[in-house]
C-alpha cells in the first residue's frame, strides 16, 4: 500500500480526532452537561452515539470509502446542531461546538477520501459515464 503523503495523513489525522471528539463531546452533552429530563441519559447518549460508531473501524484502518460515507452520518449531527443553535437559547453553545466538530470532521473527511484515493489509485466514474452504461446495458 503506497505511503501517506502530509497532508492526506493530516486530513486523516484530524478526522479521527474530529470523529472522536464529537463522540466524546456528545456524551458528555447527554450524560452530564444537558441530561433530558424525562428519559434515562444514558439510553439517550447511546441513541446520539451509535451512529457514530458504525463508520469508526474503517476509519482507523484508513479506507477513504468510509471517510466519504460517513459524512451521510454526520448530516444529521449538522442538523441537529443548526436547529438547536436558532430555535434553543440554553443549548446554543453546545450546539456550536458541536457544529464546530462536525464541519471540520465533515471537511477533513472529504479532504482525506479524494487525496487517499488519488494516491490509491482509486477514480470514481463521473454520473454521466455511470448513465450511459446503465442505458446500454438495460436497453440493448
């Protein structure tokens, strides 16, 4: 397997410790920082991480696939920051630095799935290529 180059193993680096952080930093939230007040904290931080455990193993073994689909995960922590920061004044710094995390997570992801793949030599056909193979095959 071909050797990292800088600044794809920085944008590694940083997704990790993004991907991580925000593990870190959401069960701090639900445990200790803003337990719900009805529902067990602990089932509650464990709904809110799960889904950011599913991509963490092939994270740490560098697959650029998995960078890249992880950000469909992270879409919904984008959300649920954006909303918390315009509609709830309690949690609004929370929600910040939750923000914070998942952008950077988000960016550093998309950074190290193209630089990986390039050196991997790994290309991604373009939709249209994709099109006009699927009618090919499907029409004659």
């Amino acid at each position: 397997m071909p050797q990292m180059r800088p600044l794809t193993y920085f944008a590694r680096q940083s997704a990790l410790l993004c991907h991580c952080g925000l593990i870190i930093f959401i069960g701090i939230w639900q445990l200790l920082l803003s337990p719900h007040l009805h529902l067990s904290a602990t089932v509650i931080a464990l709904v809110w991480i799960a889904p950011l455990l599913l991509p963490l193993v092939g994270m740490v073994t560098a697959k650029p696939y998995t960078h890249a689909w992880a950000n469909f995960i992270l879409m919904f922590y984008f959300i649920h920051a954006t909303t918390l920061i315009t509609i709830n004044e309690g949690e609004r710094s929370l929600a910040a630095i939750e923000l914070i995390l998942v952008t950077l997570c988000f960016i550093s992801n998309i950074l190290f799935s193209r630089l990986r793949a390039k050196e991997l030599g790994i290309k991604l056909k373009r939709l249209s290529q994709v099109e006009r193979e699927e009618r090919v095959r499907y029409n004659g």
